[in-house]
C-alpha cells in the first residue's frame, strides 16, 4: 500500500463530498446566532473551507462578503461553482493561501469561521496567529475534536494519537482559549446527526470504489475513522467554540 496511492485514493474518495468533517447547515446557523452582534456586513474568513458548505451558509444568512481559504485548489474551485449555484458569488472570493501564514491585514476580519480545520494547525497555535486579522471585538467559530471522556478505549487512544496526538478535553481548551486572549461565549457539542452529514456521503463513496476493484485494505484505511466512531463515539465529540476577542 504504497503512501502516494493512499494520498491519491483519499484525495479521490473526499472529492465532491459536502463536507469534510463532521457539521450541518443547522450547526452553522446555530453558532452563527451564538456569535452575537456583527457588522451590519461582515467580513468573514471560512478557514480551512474544503468544498465550501459553511462558506455557502454564512454568505446566504450574513450580508457580509466570505473569504473560503484552503490550499486544494479544487476545493476552492467547488466553492466558487456552489456560490455561483446559490446565487452569492458576489459575495464569496477564494483565497489559496496556508493558514498559517495567511497574507491578510491586521484588523481585516469580523468573523474568523473554521469548521473541522483547526487541528491542522493546533488549537492554541491557530488562535494565537489569528487573533491579529480580527477587528476590534471580532468574533472566532471554530469546531474541534476532544474528548469526552478522560479514560477512552485504547483503540481510540491509539487511532486519535496518531491522527490528532495534541487533542484535550473541553475544559482544557477553554482555558486554552482564554490565555489566548478571548472570551468563550458559547461552547456546543455537535449531535451525532451532524457526524451522519459527514460519514454517510463518505461511506457511499467508499462502497462506490468497492465495486470499482479498490484494494480492501486500503478500503479499510479509509473507513477506520467511521469504524472507530461507530464502536467508540461515546468517547469523543466535535465541540464548537464561539470566541470573542478580547480587547488588549
């Protein structure tokens, strides 16, 4: 199982999907009114995009312009084909650019969205860098993964130490947080339903590739995440985090 054909198989298995982790349209409205008061047209920053379904939302329920950033550039081409489709691409514009070095201007951004992009980078490492695009009293939405419990199963101890070593628990990311230099106005765990968004069109793909001769055991690699959610859920979550910059 050669490493180049598994990055190419995920790639290829993720291509075209709505989301690329766990979240729904309800969720984004949902932390979008726990935000609180914005601009009368803000300026949004959907980090770590993918296909661009928060992007989508946010254009539609904000008068605001969104700016999708990720470093696929076909997901960035689906962003501008779906915002065309739902009639805001007027208001949403593509940026290929890391989130970790993001060339915009301090103070340039109301509200910094990132959905399931955040580990990427790391919780404390993200807020930190990001905390100088926002305005005065800007706002950050992001959605992370933690656990639930403080004894998890060793198949998933083994499974996130590998995907994601540096993940805590809420109350730890809280603190986090607030060192950081925000105010935790909400935090939110997602349901499972919102797992389903992400898992089900998932798991059409892979049976899809099943029947196109696809190695099993590269098969079994790219469902070991919806296999272990399914034994162990209860041991982990997605959280949403709504946090508000703190002046200073």
């Amino acid at each position: 199982m050669p490493p180049d054909d598994l990055s190419d198989l995920f790639v290829r298995a993720h291509s075209g999907l709505p989301r690329q982790a766990p979240g729904s349209a309800a969720t984004t409205e949902l932390l979008l009114r726990l935000a609180g008061r914005l601009p009368r047209q803000p300026r949004i920053l959907d980090i770590g995009s993918g296909p661009g379904s928060a992007s989508i939302t946010l254009a539609q329920l904000t008068g605001g312009t969104v700016t999708a950033v990720d470093t696929h550039q076909p997901f960035l081409d689906e962003v501008t084909r779906r915002a065309a489709d739902a009639g805001v691409d007027g208001r949403i514009v593509t940026l290929n650019a890391p989130m970790q070095d993001l060339p915009l201007d301090d103070g340039s951004v109301d509200l910094i969205w990132a959905e399931g992009a955040v580990y990427l980078m790391g919780f404390d490492a993200a807020l930190t860098s990001w905390r100088r695009l926002l305005s005065d009293d800007g706002v950050v939405v992001l959605t992370e993964a933690e656990w639930s419990t403080p004894q998890p199963s060793h198949e998933v101890r083994r499974f996130w130490g590998a995907a994601y070593p540096a993940m805590r628990r809420t109350g730890e990311n809280v603190d986090a947080a607030q060192l950081a230099g925000y105010d935790v106005r909400a935090v939110y765990v997602l349901p499972d339903s919102d797992w389903a968004e992400y898992y089900d069109p998932l798991t059409r793909r892979i049976e899809q590739l099943r029947t196109e001769g696809i190695d099993e055991a590269m098969l079994a690699v790219l469902g070991e995440e919806i296999t272990i959610r399914s034994a162990h859920g209860a041991d982990y979550s997605y959280t949403g985090y709504v946090l508000r910059r703190r002046a200073g």
